[in-house]
C-alpha cells in the first residue's frame, strides 16, 4: 500500500546544506503497524510529514519515491495530495491542543473531512462524527460533540484528534507522538484505542515514537532511526529481543526497567480501565 | 547513606492543605517525610497534585493549613527552557544565583567551576545562550543554578519527561551521582513508574490531592494495596 524509497529531504536554511532524511525505504502493507523510533533530531517526524504530504517547503529538498496506493505522493500537485489527506491518510499529532482550534467546537472540527472530501448534509455528518466519537470510547458523544477543546481533558482531546483523524476512514493512520504529552495510564488507553482502531477497520498506522515500550506494546515491525538515517529494522520482537546495531542496542538499555516485573508482581490485575 | 545519619529527617510536611479557590481543595492533609541522602519518589497523574506540593515546599504558594518543616529546597523543572532567560547566557544565569545568594564576588568564579565539574559541563558553555544548548544540557544547566547556593534538599519536577530516553538516562545517573557525593537528599516527582523505580529509595502516590499510599519501592511496586497504584502501574509497565 505504501512504499518510501530513497527518501532524502534536505533544508536550505542555513549556508550550509543540511540534509535531514538519508535514503530511507520501508514498505508498509494493508492492516500492519510500523513503529518508527528515534531520538529528537532523528528525523523520523520529517519522513512522516512528507508521507502526509507536508513537506511542500521552498526551503526544502525532498527526493526519491513515496508511493501510495500507486501514486507517487512526492511530485503531486497539491490538489492530488488533498485529495488523500483526510480521505486516505489521517494525522495525529502530539498536542491536540495546538491542533485543534480553540474557538471552534469539537464536532465540527472531527467532520472537517467529511466536509473537505464527501458531500454529506448536516445532519449526515453530525451522525457520522458521534459515530466517530463513541468509536474512540468518549462517553456522551452528544456532550463532546458540543464543546470546545479546552473543556476537554488531555486525553479526551487526543481520543478527538483520533476521532477527527478516523472519520473518513483513511487507510493509513499517521500519528506522530500521540501520547508523548499524556499521563502513563491516558497513554496505555490511547495504544489500546489504536490497537481497536487497526483490528476493527484494518486502518494501517505509522506510529512515530520516542517511547520504546509503547512501540513494543503496539507495533508489528519498527524501524530504527538515527541522524536521518534507517540504522535497523525488522519485526519488532526481533528487534527488541536481538538487536544487532550498537544503537538499537544504546536505546533499549536506557529504558528504565523493572527487573523480574511479571514474576514478582503478583497482584491481581484491574483489567476494567477502560 | 551512612548509618549515623540514616534516620535524621531532611523535610517534614504535615497535614498540608491548599485551594487555588473556594470548593477547589487542592491538597487534602498531605503528610510526606524525606530523610537526608534518601530519593523519594512523588507519583501520580496531571492534577494529582504534586507541582502544587513542590510549589508550597519551596514557598512559591502559601499554603492553607499543616505544616512544613524549615528547609533549603532548591527546585529544577520540566522545561528547561521556560525556565531560562533565552537572551542571558548561562554564565549570567550563574552569576545572577550567586549574586542573589550574596555570595562575595571573590567566591563566585570557584563555585561556578565546582558546579560545571559536578554536572559535567564544559566551561566554554558558559558564554552560550539557552538556544544553543541541546535539551541534557539545559537541564543540567537547571540543575546547576539549584545546587549553586549548595541546598541539602533538591526537589525535581518532572525534570527528564521532556527529553529522549538515552539523554533521561545520563541526567538520572547523575542524579544519583549527585546524591551519592554530596549527600544531597532528593525528591523527584514524576509520572513515569520506571525511572521512579530505577532512582528512588521510597515512594508516594498521590491522587486528587491525597497521598493515596507510600512505602518502599518494592512495597509498593510489588505488593500494593490500593486499586489506584494497580492501575497506575498495570498501565505503565504491564506488555
């Protein structure tokens, strides 16, 4: 469904060239999650922003091949990449907050696409986006529905981005980050969501992380990145359990871990956190 | 932690209450102690009310009610870069502690150093500005105008949360190097249930403004009694 190849995006905004992505290829196929990682600066949020199609700076180089669904996203016009974005490719990002617009109440902001890619009357739309809000587990659909970001929590707006990102039904979900600003149990309700989301519609994902748990807990196969460039990849419990790279292998020991955590903690578990 | 000092305590929080406004109680009778050379662990999720305990420690809120033993907490937080004036250069941020400390000029240039050997930074970084600096740099710079005027008491707010997880490693090792050395006593708080586990001694949770339960890490960790420590750490640890 989408390939990268030979992705390489350069900045022309200082003297000197700057070359952010380095010939990075991957392929991502129907119903599968891909986890990229890397630290800040890795450019991994880079590959996701020219995936989405974001990437159309004049300050900018970007080279080499995205292929989705048989179209090359890089050299479209940006009517094409319009065309896909919302429809065929959703985006979360890390702060919902600065996503959303504030002035704006949440329902009508979740049916932007709706509004952008189907003709839909109203009343259409308004059943579609609190379908696409009880998707996402809110309670009182209605009530979400009607108010504006900042009466919603941290968690209740990133559910609203999904919602918003999910509405149309894209094939490839994009989240850059998406639990990077939550509370640890906000964090393990959103990778339950996006696992839901993946099992249920077969949305693919592109999970974009710093957080190696979570990567483990959600992806199928992930993609090491560092300085731009693709240091390893593989299925993901490979990876995790037999790195080969001296990276991978520095990022996995500066996980904080908890040593003999499933044999000693012998409690019983509260499965029922929603 | 040496044997004759293991049970002098450091700080002492009794019975504290706080309200931002009327019906907004947002610290509920909370006790906490910190005996010196420990780390003790502060959990809990946003709004729990933790930045509001640490706020009422070092004095930046009064609080309502209980009490709060004297102490010299020094405070670094999670975004370094809020914290730091971006058109002053580190050595000016220095500089500005000790002046404020009143600590004579003839003195300053020898703390200065001692600090930049304690949290391994280049003396060349003192003529740069914040936005040169990366993000393990900048904390350390936080931590270095705390421990400046010598605290024994280092209360941190979620001082790795913004940063990637190798740099969150070398900050924390030098946490620990800096308890280990100076006998410096720490509270860290934090949402994340692994570092907690990896740096501190002893932990609290808290939630809606109460501590809902302390012990030991491996009291808590491994034997807790209240759901809401389950569920804090199922969520945080469990595959």
């Amino acid at each position: 469904m989408l390939t990268v190849k030979d992705l390489r995006i350069e900045f022309f905004d200082h003297s000197l060239p700057e070359v952010a992505v380095t010939d990075v290829d991957f392929t991502l196929k129907e119903g599968e999650i891909l986890g990229i990682v890397g630290e800040s600066g890795s450019g991994k949020s880079l590959t996701a922003q020219a995936i989405a199609g974001l990437m159309k700076r004049k300050d900018a180089k970007v080279s080499g091949e995205i292929m989705f669904d048989g179209v090359n996203l890089l050299n479209s016009p940006r009517s094409v990449l319009r065309s896909f974005q919302g429809s065929k490719i959703g985006f979360v990002f890390q702060e919902p907050l600065s996503s959303l617009n504030p002035v704006v109440k949440v329902g009508w902001q979740v049916e932007d696409a709706l509004r952008v890619h189907e003709k839909m009357t109203k009343e259409e739309m308004k059943q579609k986006a609190l379908k696409a809000l009880e998707d996402v587990s809110l309670d009182d659909p209605e009530r979400i529905y009607n108010s504006y970001p900042h009466e919603l929590s941290g968690g209740q707006r990133q559910r609203v981005m999904i919602a918003g990102a999910m509405i149309d039904r894209p094939k490839l979900l994009i989240a850059d980050e998406p639990t990077t600003a939550l509370d640890v149990t906000v964090q393990a309700q959103i990778i339950t969501l996006l696992q839901k989301i993946n099992k249920k519609y077969n949305t693919a994902i592109l999970f974009i992380s710093h957080d190696l748990s979570l990567v483990r807990k959600l992806c199928g196969s992930v993609l090491v990145m560092s300085d731009g460039f693709v240091v390893e990849s593989g299925p993901c419990d490979e990876i995790f359990t037999n790195p080969k790279e001296e990276y991978t292998k520095k990022l996995i020991d500066s996980i904080p871990k908890v040593p003999d955590w499933k044999t000693r903690s012998t409690w019983e578990r509260i499965t029922d956190t929603k | 932690m040496d044997a004759n000092n293991e049970w002098q305590t450091e700080l002492e929080v009794k019975d504290l209450r706080f309200s931002y406004g009327k019906n907004m109680p947002s610290l509920k009778d909370v006790s906490l102690t910190v005996y010196k050379g420990q780390i003790v662990g502060l959990v809990g999720e946003s709004g729990s009310g933790k930045s509001t305990l640490a706020k009422c420690i070092t004095g930046l809120l009064k609080p309502a009610g209980g009490s709060i033993s004297k102490n010299d907490a020094k405070m670094i937080f999670q975004d370094t870069f809020s914290s730091l004036n971006p058109s002053k250069t580190v050595g000016f941020h220095f500089e500005e502690v000790l002046r404020l400390s009143k600590i004579p000029k003839e003195q300053r240039k020898e703390r200065i150093d001692r600090i930049l050997r304690k949290t391994e930074l280049e003396e060349d970084l003192l003529n740069h500005y914040p936005s040169e600096l990366s993000g393990g740099q900048r904390q350390r710079v936080g931590i270095g105008m705390a421990l400046l005027s010598e605290p024994t008491l280092l209360i941190a707010d979620e001082p790795v949360s913004a940063l990637d997880v190798t740099v969150q490693a070398q900050i924390l090792k030098l946490l620990k190097k800096l308890r280990d050395e100076n006998d410096l006593s720490l509270l860290f708080i934090s949402h994340d249930l692994r570092t907690v586990y990896n740096l501190c001694d002893y932990v609290y949770v808290m939630k809606n403004g109460i501590i809902v339960e302390d012990g030991t890490i491996d009291e808590v960790y491994f034997n807790p009694k209240e759901d809401y420590t389950k569920i804090l750490l199922s969520a945080a640890l469990d595959d």
